[in-house]
C-alpha cells in the first residue's frame, strides 16, 4: 500500500498552530513512508471562506516548508465530481430529497427535547417499503439527505485513541446537499478522500462526531476507509483549548514575532509525538523516524518558553548573513543606517548568542546603525575627570594598532595597566561614547565591528 494522507484546512482565517501541527504529522508520516501529501483547500463554507484566507494558508505552509505533492485541490473546483455522486446516489436509495423546513425541523427537534430525547430529524421524508411519503411542496426547494443505517454500529480503530464505536441511533439523517444543490461537509471530506485515495487520515479530535458519518457515507459509495488518528488539542497555558483572544494561534504570527520555520516545525512536533527524550531534532530526523503509534492521547500543553529556547538554538546555530537578511527590514523600520557601518552579518553573529528570536536580535544589532546618544546623567556618572586621560590615550592607541580583536584587547589592557583601572571603569564610558548604552557584547569585540574611522570620530568628544 502506499501511504496516502493529507491536509484540508477551511480557508476561513490563517493558518492555526494546530492545523500547522496536524499538517506537520500527516507530511512528515508520508515522508517517513515514501508516500504522498495531499494538500486540499475544503472552501465549500462560501460565506466564511475568502481568498485571502486561501493565501494565509499557502504562505503558513510555505514558510514552514511543508511542501504538498499533490494539489492545492479546491472543493469548488468538484462540484460537478460531487453531484454525479449525489445523483448516483439517490439513483441508489442511499441518498434521498427532503422538503421538510427548517422551521419544520427545529420544530421537531423542539418536541424530541421536550420528551427528553436526542433531537434528531425524525425521518419524514425517508423513504421505507411500505411507506407513504408526504405531499411535496410545490414552493419548496428540497435538501438532499444521507440515508444513515438504523441499526448497528459505526467501529473503528483509531491509531490515537484506540476502537471507538459509536450506535447509528445516535446519528441522524445527515444533510448531504442544502436546497441550493451546493454539497456539505462530510459528504463532499467522504468523497474526496475516496477520490484521492487517501490512506491515513490525521486530524484534531474536534473531529471525532464527524468520523462515523463519513465512514458511513463511504460504505454506502463501496468505498475502502482509511485509517483514522485523532489527535488531541492544543492547550494554553492556562489549560484552556488556544484562543485567539488570549494566544498568538496564527502561524504567521509567529514569523513576524521573530521565530524560525525549523523552530516552529520542532516545536510543534513535540505537542503530542515524542522520540524517547530528544527535545532537538532535524525534519529529516523526524520524518525517519515518525510512526503514529508514538502520538499521543493526551492534549499538549502550549509553552512559550520552551518554544522561545528552541528558537535560540536554532538561531545560534543559523547562518549568519540568513540572519542578516531576516533581520535588514526590521532595522529599516527602526530608522538603520547601513552606509558606513559594519557588516551585518558580522554583527548579528555577535549578538545571535543571547537572542530567543530575530526581532530581538534586529533591536540589539542597532546599536552599530544608529548615532549613539547616552543620557546625561550617565556620561556625568561614568566619563569622569578621574578616566579621561585613560579614554584619550585609548583613543591615541586607536590611531595606529592594528585593527582585530586581539591587538585591541591588548592595547586595552595595556590602558588599564597604566592607570590602574578596572575592566568596567573604562568598558563602560567607552560604551556610552561609542553606541550610547551601558550593555553590550565585549567591548573589544563592539570596538572591532565599528571600525578605526568611526571609533576615532566617536572618542573625539573627550579629545583634551
């Protein structure tokens, strides 16, 4: 068998971490097997669906790199493909046309609550041997309804959750077509997994009622079902399911927050899979060694912390001028000034060490590409009359030793020496001259990036 799964997001906003994370699972099983990604936009919602949602989704899956094999395949490209198989079906006796209002129905479902019953519709129009239908309505559009078993059971074995069964009394007389002809849901998720011949099915557990529908709908088509994991939900750190009100849930925020793909996709593979204690992992790594028999039943809980210390790692160990590129458009929204000013990728190598995303290291790297400017009070509290003669013979040194961080270091210890100073006595006003603030990597290192020209022109304010 070749494995088969796939992705069917609702164009209905971005791209959710949880669908990122259901979308990790399916592509990295079928890179684990050999097998196919589908990807499907499922945009048969047309008042909830839009086109910019459609691009949310495509830019969420690219960036992460969570490349389809097959697709994107949009439900409203199928719908001649759906109403042959609903005419197929009435044609069958599997499907059948329901006049009954929507008035009509809820009235129903009224009584059933009443009696203490499941509200459910009560099978009007369903037609038995035997039976006598009603008069149909000359003003009235039908729907077009699934006929569900009566009797038995829906039973599968789920490769999170393990065997769920669930009685056809519980189920209903689904709706498969509103009066329109427009197809619903779990008819049209039936026929194109059927179509595509989708193997494994992946998805959240909020998925659960709408499994024993459609593999119902797929018996009736002769149909061979997939296999099924539900996995469950993402939990914030409050303990409740993520909300948009409450958590950065778009997967796109998530980049312009700073963070990288591979962190993200690292991350996200822990929620609810685990290889023995590896916290750190390539997508290779994972997809070799990804099976469904290691996800698990229990929600994950959504940790910033943990994500932000992934993310460090991987910046530390990113490329340096990548770094720079991500980033240039940052700092240029801060006001960086590149002309005359170190190399970018050096400097973001100076800094990548301490930062948990890329707009913090952005915000640290400006101190090269913006003109200093230290608040009085500190250059009073630290440029005193007692360090100025170590500053200008610093700066003397400046004019002539050669300009790498060893020979600046040595010719700074040599200050120290002279005056008898303390490292932070003199590190410290040379900070303020040179980019307006007290914290900084080493200031040899600070001293190297900015080179001799602009050391000189920014210490030439305590010349004597």
């Amino acid at each position: 068998m070749t494995v088969r799964t796939r992705f069917a997001p609702s164009p209905t906003g971005y791209l959710h971490v949880g669908g990122a994370r259901t979308a990790l699972f399916s592509w990295a099983f079928a890179r684990h097997h050999g097998g196919t990604f589908v990807l499907r936009i499922e945009d048969t919602d047309l008042e909830r669906s839009t086109p910019e949602a459609v691009q949310a989704i495509l830019d969420g899956m690219n960036w992460l790199g969570l490349a389809h094999d097959e697709g994107p395949f949009y439900q409203m490209q199928r719908m001649d493909r759906y109403r042959a198989v609903l005419a197929d079906m009435l044609a069958k006796g599997t499907a059948y046309y329901c006049y009954s209002s929507s008035e009509e129905v809820e009235a129903m479902r009224e009584r059933q609550r009443a009696a203490g019953e499941k509200p459910r519709y009560d099978g009007t129009w369903r037609p038995e041997a035997g039976k006598a239908l009603p008069v149909i309505p000359a003003d009235r559009q039908p729907v077009i309804r699934f006929k569900n078993p009566l009797e038995g059971d829906v039973s599968w074995s789920d490769v999170v959750k393990g065997q769920i069964t669930i009685n056809n009394r519980e189920l209903d007389d689904l709706v498969i077509a509103r009066p329109d002809g427009t197809p619903t849901y779990n008819f049209c998720v039936a026929v194109d997994d059927w179509d595509m011949q989708i193997t494994h099915v992946i998805r959240g557990d909020d998925h659960v009622n709408n499994t024993p529908r459609q593999i119902n709908i797929l018996n009736a088509l002769g149909a061979s079902l997939p296999q099924y994991g539900h996995v469950p939900m993402i939990l914030g750190t409050d303990g409740q399911k993520l909300s948009k009100r409450r958590d950065a849930v778009s997967v796109m925020d998530y980049f312009d927050k700073g963070y990288l793909p591979e962190a993200m996709l690292n991350y996200l593979a822990r929620l609810g899979w685990s290889h023995g204690d590896d916290e750190i992992f390539s997508m290779e790594q994972m997809c070799s060694w990804f099976d469904l028999t290691h996800l698990s039943g229990s929600a994950a809980q959504f940790n910033p912390e943990k994500l932000a210390w992934i993310n460090n790692h991987y910046i530390k160990a990113a490329d340096n001028q990548r770094l720079a590129d991500l980033v240039r458009t940052q700092m240029q929204k801060e006001g960086a000034e590149f002309v005359g000013a170190p190399e970018l990728a050096a400097v973001v190598a100076l800094f990548k060490e301490r930062a948990n995303t890329t707009v913090e290291l952005g915000s640290a790297a400006m101190l090269f590409y913006r003109q200093p400017a230290a608040e009085t009070t500190l250059l009073q509290q630290h440029v005193t009359d007692a360090v100025l003669p170590a500053l200008r013979q610093y700066a003397d040194a400046c004019k002539t030793v050669e300009w790498n961080k060893a020979a600046l270091s040595v010719a700074l210890k040599q200050v120290l020496a002279d005056h008898g100073l303390k490292m932070p006595q003199l590190a410290m006003p040379l900070r303020l001259l040179l980019t307006g603030q007290l914290q900084t990597p080493s200031i040899d290192a600070v001293v190297e990036l900015f080179g001799r020209e602009v050391v000189l022109q920014r210490l030439n304010v305590i010349a004597a």
